[in-house]
C-alpha cells in the first residue's frame, strides 16, 4: 500500500518503464516511408510527378544498359480524372498517370511484384558498380505514393523476349509488412517483343519550367547521349531527343572494395564473412588493389600471420592490421567501375544551355571516400555582356522560378546544372555539397561578382558530374549529394581549375578590349597621317603600303589581336589544356564543331 | 541454335532477365544504413559525436517527461584510446566514449536489446503526439556507427526503480538481420535507484565553436529550462545547466489524426483497418474534431448511409467521402497534443545568444500539414551599432566557423537558431525550411541590408521554432525541416510579423538618432542665447529658468525623447503587443527582468 503511493507520488500522471515497455514496436519500413514521403521526394505534387517519372526512367535505362540494348525510352503523362470525372486540361489536373516504356530486357514473372512493390529489394545495392538506381526503394516508392494518393494500384507489362509470353500485373504495397499484393496477374497480348512497361496513378501538378520534368528530359537527353527519349508531355506535344551516339559507354566493372577508408567495423565484418581460409588471400582476394605481395607485406608488418584464420583476426590484432593497412601505399581504385559524361558531352551539354563566349569542362582523377572510388567532372560555361543578355532576355519569356531560387533586376545567379551517375539532380540544391562548394568558391579571385554567402552572379552556368560506384545522398529520393569531404574537396578542386581558366579568358578579353579601344584610336589617325604625309610628299608616295605598314605598327603596339580573334579558336588560345572558347554567333542551336570533336 | 546467335547479337556482352532476376535480393535496413549513415547524421567525425550525444539526450529527455520526472542528464565525454594505446588529449583523440546518464524511469529488461540494437524499433512512431525521437531510430543508429568505425558494442546500465535490479547489457547489431546480437547481460551493483545510462564507443573529433557539443548543450538548456544538464567535456570542463522552471512543461496528450490533408490512401487503408462498425462511428471515432453530428452530416452530403460498414466504403465512394470530409468545415486540430517553448522562453534564449537592442517573438496560431498538426514559434533579437560590435568583436576570441558559414569583415549575416519539438538543430542549415523562409523573407523591406541569394547582413539572431506531433525531417538525422507548403507559409507569416516588428523598430530608432541630433545642435546654443539674454537684461534675468525652458522647447521640437529613453522600456514602446526593446547595459550575464518575467 504504501509502496503504490510512493510510486503515485513520483510519478505524477507518468507512465512506468513497464507500460512504456509495452508500447515498443517495430516498424516496418514501408510505415516509416509513408510517414515520411518527403524523404523519397514526395513533398508536393509537382516534385512527386517529377520524382515518379524519375525513379522509372533510372530503372529503364539501367536494365537496358546492363543488358547490353541501346536504350529508347517513352514516358507518357497523362492527366487523370478524380473518380468518374473526365480528365481536366493538363493544367488544372491535380491527378497524371505516369507512363514509362522501355525495350529493355523485361523482367521475370516471379520477380515483378517485388521490384515494383517492396521497399529495399533490389539487385543493385549489394554490388559496387556504377548504376543509376543504387537503394531499391524508388520504383516501389512512386508506387506506394500512388496508392497513398489516389488508392489506386501500379499496372506492369512485362516481356523477357519475342517466345515469351508478356505478363500483366496489378500490385499494391502492404505496408505493414512491406509485402506486394498482387490484385492482377495475367499472360496478355503486346505489341512489344520485349521490354517493360509500368504506369502508375497519382496525384501531381504539372508546370513547365525549372525544375519541371521537361528540363528533367532535356538534362537526361544531355547526360546519355546513347539514349533516345520519346516524351509525351500532358498537354499533348511530343519531344523527342534521338541519341546522337549509337553506341552504350562501355559498361562499367563490378569491384571489389578499396582498403582506404573503409571502416574497421566493415573490415571485422569481412573478416567473419569471407570465403578465404588465408589472411592473405582475404587481403588479395576481397580488395582490390591488394596484390599477393602486398598482402603479405601487410601481413607482416602488422605482425601477423599470412595463414592464419581471418575470422581469428580480432580485438587488438585486427585493429593492428587496420592501422597497418591504412599505412601501406596501395594504387588508387580502379575506374572501370565508373562511366563518366566526358568533356566532349559536358561541353555540348553546356553549350544547349547556355549561348556564351567560354566554355571550359575539368575531370578530376578518380579519388575514394570511405573505400568507394569516385570521379567528379565540371563544366563551366561563361556567356556574353550585360546587353546581349537583355536583348536575349526581352526576347525569351522568363520561365518560372523553382524551388530556392530568386530573380530580380540586379543581375543573375550562376545556375548550377547538377549530376549523379549521369541522372540530372533537379531538386535540393542547397543540400547538395555541388552547390555548397560553389558557394564557398571564392569567385572574386576568377573576375567574376559574388555576394557573401551567396553563388557568383553573372551570365554562368557550372555544371558538376559526380559518378561513383555508391553516390551518397542526403535522402533517399536522391536529390542531392552528401557533405563527405573527400567529395567536397574534389569538387573544389575541380571548380577551382575551371574558375582559373575562367579568370584567365576574362583577364584577357577585358585587356584584348583595352588594346582594341587603343587600337582603333590609332587607327582613325591612320588616314590623316597618311594624307599628311602624301601633302608633305607632294602626292608622291605609295598611300596603300604606308597605310599598311601604319596598320602593322598598330598591331604591334596593341598585342596584335583584335577581340573578335580571341575566339572562335579550335583549341584554348592562351596555352590551357582544355580550355576551349567559342562563340555563339554562326552557330544555329548546335554546339560548333570543335565542341562536338573534342579538343 | 540460331536462337541462340540471335540472342547473343542482340545482348552483346549484355545480361538476361534470368540473370538479373536473380540478382535480386532483399536489404536489410541495417545494411541500408551501415552505407548511407551520412543520412543518419555520421557523415564526419565531429557530426558523428554530436550526432550519438544527440540521441542519446533525445531519448533521455523524453522518457523522463512521459514518466512525469523532471529531466537530471549528464552528458560525459570521454577520449580513448585506439586498441592499447593510451588516451590522447581531446584535441587530438580520434576515439571518443560517450556516456548519457538519465534520472529516468529506466528500460525494463526485455526491451533493452531492441531498443539499442534493432532500427525502426520503438514506441513513438505510431501515436500522434509531440516527442523528440519519433524514428525509432536514432540511439540503435548511434550504436551502429560506434560499431562500424571502432567495433566495440554499446554498454547499457538500466534499472526500473530502487526494488528493480540493475541490468547490464552489451549488445551490437546484426546488420543482415537488423537484430540485437547480446554479447552480456548481468546484474549489477549501480549507485542510482533509477535511470538508464549507455556508453558508445565511437569514432569522433572534439571542437568547440559552432555546431558543437557544448554549442548544443547550451541551445539544449534553452528549449528545456525545466531540464537540468551537466556537461562533462573531453578536455575536462564541466559545466552545468541548472533548471530554471521547477515543473515540467504539460505533458502533450497522443491524438488522432486531423482529416484536413490526410491522404486518400491512408483513409482507405483506416477503413480497412477501424475497429468501428458503422461508417459514422468511424468518422466521429478515429479522427479529432468530428462530432457525430459532423460525422452524419459528412455521410449525408457524401451520398452515403451512416450505418454502412467503413469496409464496404470503396472506389468511387470512398472518392465521395474523401473530397466530402475536405470540403467540410471542421475546428482547428487541438494543440494539447504540442508543447510549444513559448515566448518567454524564447526571449531569453535570444537574449543569452546575442546581446541587442531589440528582442520580439512571434507565436503563429496552430496549422495542419498532411493531418499533422504544428505550432511555428518565431523569435528576433537586433543587437548593436556596428561600433559596439565591433569593439565586442576585438574583445572575445573569434568562434571556429561551421558547416556553411562564413565570416569577412564586410559584416556579419545573420544567424539562424533553429528548433524543433525543442531540439536545436544545428547542421545542414541550407536545407531546412526554415533557413529557406529566412533567404527568402524580403529583409530590406524592414530596413536590414540583404544579398541577392543570401541571408540578411547584420547584428541579427532568427529562431525558429517547430512544435508537431510529426516533424518532418529531410533525412533520418533530423537536421533540418523538409520544405512543405503549409509548414513554409507558417514560418514565412511568423518572419515577416517579427520582420515588420523590427522595421518600426529600426525606423523610429534612425528617426530617434536624428532628432536627438538636432536637440543636440539646440542645446549647444541654449547657453550663448542664455548668455545673450542676460547681456541685454544687464544680468538682470531668472538665468537657470530660462535654461529649463529653452531645454523644454528644444525636447518639444525634436520629440521629447532621448534616443536612452527609447530603450530599457517594461514593455514596447511603440504600442507594439508582443515588441520588447531591452538594453543590455547595466544587466549582467542575464536577461533583464521583464525578459525573464515576460512582458
């Protein structure tokens, strides 16, 4: 009694350990994900429409590459009715089916409910190779958020090859047990041989602009110029990006890990796990970059066996080989696991975006963070004066701003065109350690305008590519890159060479526009010189070699360029190894030819 | 056989669907964030630290207020050792062991493994109502990373009541099975009747400054002055954080969700799901603010009888019911379910953080986002003339800079104190809504300097607070607020309510200047027209009367008011309800009194 007062007493309208014991439950990821559809990208109905088609195209151009098919993708969006009600315009329609097409290599009956309906299931994850889709959740995401919004299931096609039969499938997610449901299996005609398609119903708002999934193409047909994209947008018109190179990149290795900067807990892990019944031959065998030798050395040097168990590799023992491994030189990872976009395809990529007078792509080596290997590319794109920029802006009508972004009269922003294992970034930007790099770049130092705490203003595009073989994410709906600091630091260095260049261009166009003022005051003295000299001479001199030897002195004097020579060069005038200058001018909404080529 | 060419030329190099079909597999969530632990806040190692305190603390702080205690946490930081090795200093350890100790209502024994060894386990993820964890996530997550980067397990002490036994456990976690592995568990001795204590090993940095453990040790006192700290850093200081507030905030009551915002699908899936037997039942039983009344009215309207099964409500009934219940008007959501820091609280928070001239908070009624309910809270402290600052700034030691900042001499820009459910948020500031709201708040509308792109420039602090029963968040690491519509337009209408506080402010104050500028001019000629007077009475004048008079006449012209007497007001001068201008002369190392006291 007395005992239950004390307790009453302590514990004013609280609950006890043992009732808050009973409360404890687990959750199953696909709660946890309706919960927080935002970390998928499902925050507001335009960004989910964009993520849905996203998530699908990945997928489609994954399957294709790794089976080896030239991709040829068809998205459709079509605006949708709410129950019996007839579709609205395009416009006004809060709910689109989003349909994706591929002819890629189909998938298997069995495994169709689960890749399109289960979070974390996927063949990608447990690999390290460069792939688009890398978590298994995306697919199974747009779907669950389809269902969350409208109730309505996710509709698959399916096809492995022209003998097989194409299987359709209707799925939901049960989200207590992250389980599929199929509400509809059955074998039906198609007109495809092979290939997969996937439709999903959810709610969206469709809106042009930054941000929109038309830029989503537009930046898509930049970064997979081996793709061809058929795009039916809801309000009827049909773009189509043919792929300008018929060829897949050469498809990218699977790796072993690489022992710098992997975790010693990773490494414990391996030790357990491993097939090998030598240290050494775990060393060799389960890293990459660890021949037979240095895995002896290392075994050596960390005062251990060569042939002892690796799951007897413990406590101070294997702490000693961590040390030892992260001391010894090892070559960088290899790259074969990686396909970059490449300057060539940067630089036309650019070029689409931007009409300007210097362009500029750098690519990193590859570095490693936490034992994955990584490569970053950037491009830069620097264009024409304040006025040819009004008159272009007055002619084109202003698109509307996305999100984060701001715009008044006092000048533009760089904009910052980003990418992740060749899939366009398009959302979180100020989350994304591309940006946040740009931001703490020091502009001024390159001649080019910025605010504090702000990106460079001017007539600019950056263009930053970080392909690895795990790109990490700030959240699941892949929309901006981690903070890592090897990452930062790589980025950084790249920008900074570019901004070099750039300073470089600008240094000299401003002093080619000093000398050329200077010249053409010289100039406009050529011909009284020479008439004073032909008045002195009574008539009896040679005017036309006068005139021309005046001419020469003057570009003599004045460095011997006129501005418009500074460009339209095949490759960088001032000595830079990449650095590649041209103008927009004669050149009809394709990049010139040096650009296309290559330097 | 010519099946077999055919194939192979369409695949070059390629792999099949039976291939790929077989690669696919399930993935744990451990093993899903063992890879993406940056999303779980472990992206570096001064993170890492802060991020394992913070969790740590979170869970603390929560279960003594559900068991009605009054919070007594201490916080220890330790440096370790690798492997034999003795403790470097904390300057240069790169181990450190965290210990969290709470006067708690401690974990019954069961449950212990789980809820420091297994995700997505825990008892705050299914109710509505306000908490600081809500993931089930963060101390399991905390672990894990200890785990990865030195591999020792998590030690936990815990005991239930002075009756109960103490428990000792070390546990680590499976990854592939996302299960507690028990490596010890036994009962101890322990020295408190009550409480939990865990210790994690980990790998980490220690540096004061910005974004730091003694930064968030602070902010933490401030969002809980019912709470006492004590903070015991690595270098050997201690400091403590006294309550100030001797009860416990109302404990916030669990709720049912709003039906303003929720999904059609989850509504759906109630139905499904709903203990009720009749349709109205439903509607009245499981969401807040629907009577019967309501809840017959809404089937009516919808077509549908009150008495049918919420099971048999489908298709394009439930489609009736759904658009139904959103175009009815229903109360607010109730707010007993939040437990907003106030602004008492608010005011003296600021008041620590920055030493001003103007303080206001701003408290938004409360909104719904997705069914959520939420309170935004918004603080605004306006300090100093540059002169004083910068004397201030040459006085103290000059702060290590954070994630994102940066610092010149051109001036200072504004910082943002961020909170939600009274946690301080102290990384990935860019991507929080709240960050966001502050960029785009038109600043120089009330007389504060502002960058295109950037936050505003000035002796300024912003505080933001997020009260909800569901924060979201843009990763698993709660670091920043993800960007919805609803939650941006509260904290947007809060700014700029402070924003136009501050304006009047700034505006009178300049005025103010200005008039004190000319009486000023006035009172240097007061004597030589005194002077004068007497000259031409022959001395014969009420010399001290004339004085006063013409002081008078100069305090009439210019607005009777010292620019002093502007400032070190009880309440707002300027008819303001909630605007408090304080001096902080002659007030020492704490807020004024009417700061403490509220106005």
């Amino acid at each position: 009694m007395k005992n239950t007062e004390t307790k009453a007493k302590a514990r004013p309208a609280g609950k006890s350990a043992d009732e808050m014991g009973k409360q404890q439950r687990e959750i199953s990821v696909s709660e946890f994900f309706t919960k927080n559809r935002h970390l998928l990208g499902f925050d507001n109905p335009r960004k989910a429409l964009l993520t849905a088609v996203k998530e699908a195209v990945d997928n489609a151009l994954d399957a294709s590459e790794e089976a080896g098919l030239l991709p040829d993708i068809v998205v459709k969006l079509e605006p949708a009715g709410v129950g019996d009600a007839p579709a609205p315009p395009a416009s006004q329609a809060t709910r689109f089916r989003v349909t994706v097409i591929d002819h890629g290599p189909g998938i298997v009956r069995d495994q169709i409910p689960r890749v399109f309906a289960k979070l974390l299931y996927g063949s990608k994850f447990h690999r390290l190779r460069m792939s688009r889709g890398q978590q298994g959740i995306g697919i199974s995401a747009a779907g669950m958020y389809g269902q969350l919004t409208t109730g309505k299931p996710v509709k698959i096609i399916s096809r492995t090859g022209e003998k097989q039969p194409a299987h359709y499938f209707e799925v939901q997610i049960d989200t207590k047990k992250n389980e599929p449901i199929i509400l509809e299996k059955k074998q039906i005609e198609w007109e495809r041989h092979r290939g997969t398609q996937v439709t999903i119903e959810l709610e969206g708002k469709y809106q042009k602009g930054r941000a929109s999934v038309d830029e989503y193409m537009e930046l898509s047909a930049i970064s997979n110029p081996h793709a061809t994209f058929t795009y039916h947008a809801p309000d009827g018109e049909v773009k189509s990006y043919p792929r300008t190179i018929p060829v897949n990149p050469e498809p990218p290795k699977e790796i072993k890990p690489h022992p710098y900067g992997i975790e010693l807990g990773m490494m414990l892990k391996m030790l357990q796990d491993t097939k090998s019944h030598w240290l050494s031959g775990f060393l060799s065998g389960d890293f990459s970059r660890v021949s037979t030798e240095t895995a002896e050395d290392i075994c050596k040097n960390a005062g251990l066996k060569a042939h002892m168990r690796p799951r007897d590799v413990t406590g101070q023992a294997a702490e000693n080989l961590y040390k030892t491994i992260q001391a010894t030189k090892l070559m960088a990872p290899p790259t074969n696991c990686l396909s970059p976009i490449g300057e060539k395809a940067i630089l036309a990529g650019l070029f689409k975006q931007i009409k300007g007078e210097f362009y500029t792509a750098v690519t990193r080596p590859p570095a490693v963070y936490r034992g994955n290997p990584f490569v970053i590319e950037v491009g830069l794109a620097f264009g024409k004066t304040p006025e040819a920029l009004a008159a272009a802006a007055a002619a084109a009508p202003k698109a509307p701003l996305a999100e984060g972004e701001s715009r008044d009269d006092d000048g533009e922003l760089a904009r910052v065109i980003r990418f992740a294992n060749r899939v366009p970034l398009v959302y979180q930007q100020s989350a994304c350690a591309t940006f946040k790099a740009v931001l703490d770049t020091t502009w001024k130092n390159y001649g080019v305008s910025q605010s504090r705490g702000a990106p460079p203003a001017g007539p600019m595009a950056v263009f930053v590519h970080m392909a690895s073989v795990w790109v990490p994410f700030t959240s699941e709906s892949k929309e901006a890159i981690a903070d890592y600091d090897e990452i930062r630091k790589e980025i950084t260095l790249a920008l900074r060479e570019a901004g070099r260049r750039l300073g470089v261009f600008i240094k000299r166009r401003e002093r080619a526009h000093a000398e050329n003022k200077r010249r053409n005051i010289f100039e406009l003295y050529i011909e009284e010189v020479v008439g004073a000299c032909k008045r002195l001479k009574g008539g009896k001199i040679a005017e036309a070699k006068l005139r021309a030897q005046l001419n020469d002195v003057a570009k003599k004097l004045t460095g011997g360029q006129k501005t418009d020579e500074l460009v339209d060069k095949k490759a960088g005038p001032f000595g830079l190894p990449d650095s590649i200058i041209v103008t927009a001018e004669g050149v009809e909404g394709d990049a010139p030819a040096h650009v296309k080529e290559g330097k």
